[in-house]
C-alpha cells in the first residue's frame, strides 16, 4: 500500500537531486498509508470509554473493543520541504511537516479527522520571554529540541525556567547547516547528530561533523536514517539491506565513542513498514552495535492509550534497547493537553530515554513572531 508509482519516482527524483551540486529546493507532499481503526460507538476497555472519535492503529488489536471497531486505511499528506546543497557547503536540510490528514474507509468510518497540528498553538497569546540577558543552563531531563533554524533552540533552559530539555538535533550531522550563520544554537543542549541518509553528500561530512559535534556542542549519541521505511520526500528510503550496509559502514566504527541509534522509523503498519522494518533492521544488522532504538509517531490527540501501547510496542520490536521518541505529534485535535499526558507519562517511562516533539518551529513551541516560548512550548519547557 506504501509503493505506489508515484512515490517511487518522487524517491528518484530526490536520489537524483542528492547528486546535483546545486543547492535545491523541493517541495511536494507524500502520503504515508496507516491502517487504524475507527471505533463507531461507545465501548469500555481498562475503564476508558471509547467513543466514535478515536483512531488509531494499535486499537484494531484490542480484541474487546474490536466489534465496535471499523478498520480503515489512512493517508497521511506530509508537506515536505528538502533542501540539498553541496558536500562543500555540508547541508543536508529537510523539513517535515504533517499537513492533513484524510481517510479513506475501508469500512465505514463515521468520523475523520483532518487539521494542520500548528493550528492548536496559533491563537495563544502567553509566552516566556528569550530575553538577551537570560543565561543558558544545563538541564536534565528527556526532552530534547527537533529543530531546523537554530536561533529557536534560545528559549529553551534559561535560567530561572527549570527546563527539562537538555538536547536538540536537526535532522543533519551539526547544528548548522550550510547557509545558516553559525551562531545561535543554545549551548546548553546537547546536539544530537544524524545521518539522515547514506547520500554521498551526508556521509562525506559524518565523521568530522560527530568529531565537531563532540568538541563544540556536547554530543554524546547519534541516529542513523531518518524514516528508512518511508520513499517520500524527508524519507531516506532504504531497504534493509541498504541500512544495514550503511549502518556498518558509518555508525558501527563510531561505537563506544558515542552511543548509536538505529534508523527512526514511522509507525506505519506493514510489512516492512515501521515496527517491522525495525525489526527486521536488528535482526539482520548482525555484528551492529546498537544503543537505542529512534521511532515517531503521529496520530490523533485523542490516542493517549494508543501512543503508551506503541511505546510498549517499540521497545519489544526494538529488542528492549532504551527508545528515543525522535519525533511526535498530532495530526489532529488539540495537541496540548496530548502533549501533557504523554510527556508527563514518558518522564516516567523506564522504556524511554528520550524524546522531541515535532517540533521547535514558530507556531508550535514557539510563538507565532518568534519571540519566545508558547504555551505549548512552556508545557514542554518545563510542564
Ligand atoms: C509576539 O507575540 C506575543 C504573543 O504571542 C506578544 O505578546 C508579543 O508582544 C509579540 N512580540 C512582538 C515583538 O511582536
Ligand atoms: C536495496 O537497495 C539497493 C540500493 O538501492 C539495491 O541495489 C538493492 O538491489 C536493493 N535490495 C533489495 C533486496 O531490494
Ligand atoms: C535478512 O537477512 C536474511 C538472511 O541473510 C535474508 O534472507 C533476508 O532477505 C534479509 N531481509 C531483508 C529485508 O533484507
């Protein structure tokens, strides 16, 4: 359901664009095919009331709920935004964004769910301030920044805050990419590299990028591909074999040094989609030095449950390795109080170690100028 010609040849397009020594700008939409269930009536299950608004993939399996259930396919439309540029210039720079969500009923659903995520947060009016004088401090805790303008990372574990975010990556090997002043990312996060693909462009700067990182910006780990599973644009496409070549040829050597993530995968359902590809992933990646376990997942505000069984889900599939929830979100519904649930319940998860919510971008955690923390953004600051 996930290879349609379309996508294939879109994944062409970017190989291709991977190779021109231009910068490049593409931008396109992707869909990423989800089967999710669509509970129609109420029904009870570990004393939550299930109602005609919830979807979600892991619900299809909950056998006393699953009469009350219609099995659906959905598509995810992700507006995706990549920008190429030359080994020289060291960019490799992709944005990802969830756009819509639409379903298409196998069945007969009685509800859809279709919102921008960024909505939730637009409206907000409060904000914590990124005064010039607020000093960065080190800070523990699990949250970390998923960020693309490094200048956004400044709100975040300032003194006075007790912030609970200590990392931030960008989808690239530094914390900056080429054509962005090199000043401005917060130097009480750790910067977390990755090696979004195994594009010549990417792996050409790898190593001195990590030996860069490490020097200047506190970085102690490092992921692998970025959405491996997936062929659209912001999706590094590569079959197993292909990620476990690159694995050992690009992460292994860096073991001990740092701590290695796997590939972050969807949490599409399939085979060779998400979990699947996971473990297929770990079980052919023999001799491979793997520290944690990267995943994402989108889905409604309304999925708490679903989005805790996914992790229970993850961390078997990820063979018990500690999980960094790389990125996550919703595609639909209110994401605060999700937010607040799931965050509150992955601090006390010994499942996970980490994670950053998609992501630190005006509209979302920050305000819609710019100028500081939203709402949103002081519940994962420090919420
Ligand atoms: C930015 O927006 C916030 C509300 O989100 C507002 O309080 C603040 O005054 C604005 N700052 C500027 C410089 O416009
Ligand atoms: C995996 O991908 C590589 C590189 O695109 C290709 O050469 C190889 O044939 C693929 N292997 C399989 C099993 O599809
Ligand atoms: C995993 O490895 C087995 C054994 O080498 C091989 O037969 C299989 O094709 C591999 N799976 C993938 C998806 O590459």
């Amino acid at each position: 359901m996930f290879s349609l010609p379309g996508l294939l040849l879109l994944a062409c397009l970017l190989n291709l664009a991977a190779a021109i020594p231009a910068p490049t700008v593409i931008t396109t939409t992707t869909h990423t095919t989800v089967t999710s269930c669509s509970c129609t009536s109420k029904s009870t299950s570990k004393g939550h009331t299930y109602t005609s608004t919830l979807q979600g993939t892991s619900l299809c399996s909950k056998s006393k709920i699953q009469p009350t259930c219609k099995t659906t396919t959905s598509t995810l439309n992700k507006l995706i935004t990549t920008t190429v540029s030359t080994p020289t210039s060291t960019s490799k720079h992709t944005t990802t964004t969830i756009k819509s969500s639409t379903s298409t009923s196998t069945s007969k659903p009685t509800t859809t769910t279709s919102s921008k995520p960024t909505s939730t947060s637009k409206t907000s009016s409060s904000f914590t301030s990124a005064s010039p004088s607020a000093t960065p401090i080190k800070d523990s805790g699990k949250r970390g920044l998923a960020y693309n303008d490094p200048t956004l990372t400044e709100p975040f574990s300032l003194s006075g805050q007790n912030s609970k975010v200590s990392w931030a990556y960008n989808w690239y090997s530094y914390p900056y990419t080429s054509g962005q002043t090199q000043s401005g990312y917060n130097p009480a996060l750790s910067f977390v590299p990755m090696l979004w693909s195994a594009a010549e462009v990417l792996t050409s700067v790898w190593s001195s990028n990590v030996a860069a990182s490490k020097a200047n910006y506190g970085t102690t780990a490092v992921i692998a591909f970025n959405e491996p599973d997936g062929c659209g644009g912001g999706q590094a496409c590569m079959n197993v074999s292909s990620a476990v070549a690159a694995y050992q040829q690009w992460m292994d050597p860096l073991a001990g040094s740092v701590s290695l993530g796997a590939p972050a995968v969807t949490n599409g359902v399939g085979t060779g989609i998400g979990l699947d590809y996971l473990s297929t992933f770990i079980k052919n990646c023999t001799g491979c030095h793997i520290d944690f376990v990267p995943i994402h997942w989108y889905g409604d505000a309304s999925q708490t449950s679903d989005f805790e069984t996914y992790i229970g889900q993850a961390y078997t599939a990820g063979g018990n390795r500690p999980l960094w929830v790389t990125e996550f979100g919703t595609t639909s519904g209110t994401a605060q109080p999700f937010l607040q649930t799931v965050e509150d319940w992955m601090d006390g998860s010994s499942m996970v170690a980490k994670y950053a919510w998609f992501m630190d971008e005006a509209g979302n955690l920050i305000n819609s100028n710019s100028s500081g923390l939203s709402p949103l953004g002081v519940v994962y600051n420090s919420g």
